[in-house]
C-alpha cells in the first residue's frame, strides 16, 4: 500500500482512440493526464519540483511558495504544499476559470490576482511573473518553483515517456502541447537517451511565441505563451504545429462526442493537430498524444454552448457533422461484436446480454497498464 495522495501521481492510463479520427490508418493512443490525483500533468513536475527542494534544503517547515500559474500547476503544488502542510501563494490571472480559482482555495492555496496585463508586453504572463518577483521581495523565507525554467520540471516527464514507452514498446510519434516546454522537454530527454526513433510533434498555440509566433490575444489557457520559456530548446521538437482557440474548442467537443473523453482545451489542440497531418503519417504508425488535463475545468468555456457562440459565432457544426456517421460506425461494431443479438426487441438486455457488455467493455475500453512483458500493439 502506497502512502499518501501523492504516492497516486503518474502511471496515468493510456487507451486507444479507434473513433475520433475515422478510418485512420495509424493506432492512435492517448495518454490521459487528467486522472493524476490533482487532476492534470502538473502534478508530475510540482511533485517533483518540491520534493527536490526540500531534499536539499531550500523548502523548511515555514517556507512560502510562490508560484504563477494558470491554473493546473498552482492546483499541482496547491495539493503539494497542503500535504506538505506548506503555506502557498498562486498569482493567477483573469483567464483562469473559476473552477481553478475554486480549486486553488479549497487546497487551502492564497490566491493573488493580477487584474491588468503587463504594460510594457500587454500580456498578463508578465503581469504575473512581476507580481511573484514583487512577493518574493516582500515576504520572508520564500521558494519560487518558477516552472518556466526548473529543470525538474523537465525531469518529471522522463517518467511520462517511460510510462509510454513501457506500455506501447514501440512510439513512432509523440504528439504533446507546449507551455512552460516542460513536458515536451522531459519526453524529448528520454527518448534521446534511450536512443529512441520517436518523432516529436509539439502542439502550440497561435498568438504563442515559443516557436517564433507573433504575440495575440488566446482565449484558452494550458497551452502556448507569451514569453519564451527558458526550457525551451531550438531542437526541442522535430515539428510544431499550430492550432487556433476555436480547434482547441472543435477537437474538445469531438472527442466527448466520439470517445466520451471530457478533456481539457490542449487536448483538444493536440486532437487537431493530429488530424492537420493525418495523411502525412504512414500505415501502421504507432501514435502517442498526451492529454494534459479532464475538461471539468472547461465547462464554462469550451463546453458552454453559450459562451463559444459569443466568441466564435455559430460553429456548432464543425462538430456535430460527422455525428451520424459516428453512430453508423459504433452500431456497425456492436453488430460485428454479436451484442445485437443478445438485446431484445424491446431493447432490453438480458442477464447474459449485460454479462457479455461487461465483458466486452472491460476488454475494449481497460487502459494500457505499464508492464515491462507487455506486448507490442500489432501494426495495422
């Protein structure tokens, strides 16, 4: 038995998505982050960031962190630092959801807010990056994570790829989201070291800078920044990719609609990215994604109805076309799968139906467990 909720992060599930992308000709599998115990992939490096710092010394008993986030990394340390009965201070901006906020506040976390972006980049990273400057200035004994440039950040998500690459033995791509760099930055380590073939595929946003973008307005948070992270490298992916908001928006909505996956808005990114170079992968290919958070956090914005209307307009068929194709497809595997014939005609099933749904389900749908005999996924 395992000690404490923080002993439950990593070893997230990673299931096959045979649905989403019709008739693909690659296997594609998703990492599902969002089943960390705080809830995103942020875990790993806030886990990793402090339990560094207080092996060497640089986090004492009384100690305040202080940390700018947008909402998953300040829920990650905000688990953390209670555990650790350590006093936490999130400097966060407008853009963080209320359910963050609320998140921040139940872990016991102070939340500081910057109002105005920063004058100077007119962005609010900045805004917030000066804020936890000044609070370090202002306030005794502080330790600031600053995962922007932590190499523990990075370092936490050589486990991620381990974990993938222990699952599927074989990756050809990895498709992950960037921000901080640091995930992406881990899972590039790893397979370097190991002197993997995997391609890197980095997801980013548009109105991001990271890889060379002009500054703009983002609606969705997770993905992409304002300033260059000192993670990032100019090798860090072979490729990037960009997606707008209202991807991020279509591919959240299409991967509930055809997965019954509720992700948060990278994921939904990443889905889109994907599907941009579909053609350009080859037969056979063992794809990787990284889903970074659940979408509980996103149901306010990319799944209110009401408010991607305002910002988007009327765009509700960009995924509510290929539905009834959707339907054909997963009513043709319950037929292939010999479940219709144990329904009744009035739709109920029987004990023996309900038996063999069960089962069905737990061998179709059981994640990926990390296991050093597991077999390699037979290529298409």
């Amino acid at each position: 038995m395992n000690d404490g909720v923080l002993s439950a992060i990593g070893h997230t599930p990673l299931v096959r998505l045979s649905r989403v992308i019709p008739n693909a000709r690659f296997k594609l599998y998703a990492k599902l982050e969002g089943l960390n115990p705080g809830g995103s992939t942020k875990d790993r490096p806030a886990f990793s960031i402090l339990r560094h710092a207080i092996d060497t010394g640089e986090v004492q008993p009384d100690t305040v962190v202080i940390e700018s986030s947008s909402g998953n990394m300040g829920i990650g340390l905000a688990q953390a630092c209670m555990y650790y009965g350590l006093r936490f201070i999130c400097v966060v901006d407008p853009k963080a959801t209320m359910q963050n906020v609320s998140l921040l506040k139940a872990y016991g976390a102070q939340v500081d807010m910057v109002e105005e972006p920063d004058k100077v980049t007119g962005d609010y990273l900045q805004a917030r990056i000066n804020r936890v400057k000044s609070l370090l200035k202002s306030t005794d004994n502080t330790f600031w994570p600053n995962q922007y440039s932590h190499r523990f950040n990075a370092i936490a998500h050589h486990q991620t790829m381990r974990e993938i690459v222990t699952a599927l033995d074989e990756v050809d791509y990895l498709f992950c989201a960037t921000s901080t760099c640091g995930t992406i930055r881990g899972c590039g380590e790893y397979v370097r070291d190991h002197n993997l073939s995997t391609r890197i595929f980095a997801v980013d946003a548009v109105g991001s800078v990271i890889f060379g973008g002009v500054s703009c307005k983002r609606l969705i948070p997770g993905h992409g920044a304002a300033v260059r992270p000192a993670l990032y490298q100019p090798d860090i992916a072979e490729t990037c990719i960009h997606v707008s908001d209202l991807d991020c928006v279509v591919g959240c909505r299409r991967l509930v609609r055809d997965e019954a996956i509720l992700a948060g808005g990278s994921s939904g990114a990443v889905l889109m990215a994907i599907n941009k170079v579909k053609d350009e992968i080859e037969r056979g290919a063992i794809c990787a994604a990284i889903f970074a958070d659940k979408g509980e956090r996103y149901l306010d914005t990319i799944y209110s109805d009401s408010w991607v209307k305002k910002q988007f307009g009327d765009v509700a068929h960009l995924w509510q076309e290929e539905r009834e194709a959707t339907a054909v497809m997963v009513a043709t595997r319950w037929r292939s799968s010999g479940f219709a014939s144990k329904v009744g005609r009035t739709g109920e099933c029987s004990a023996e139906g309900a038996e063999y749904e069960s089962q069905g389900q737990a061998q179709s749908a059981s994640p990926l467990v990390p296991e050093s005999n597991s077999p390699s996924p037979e290529r298409a």
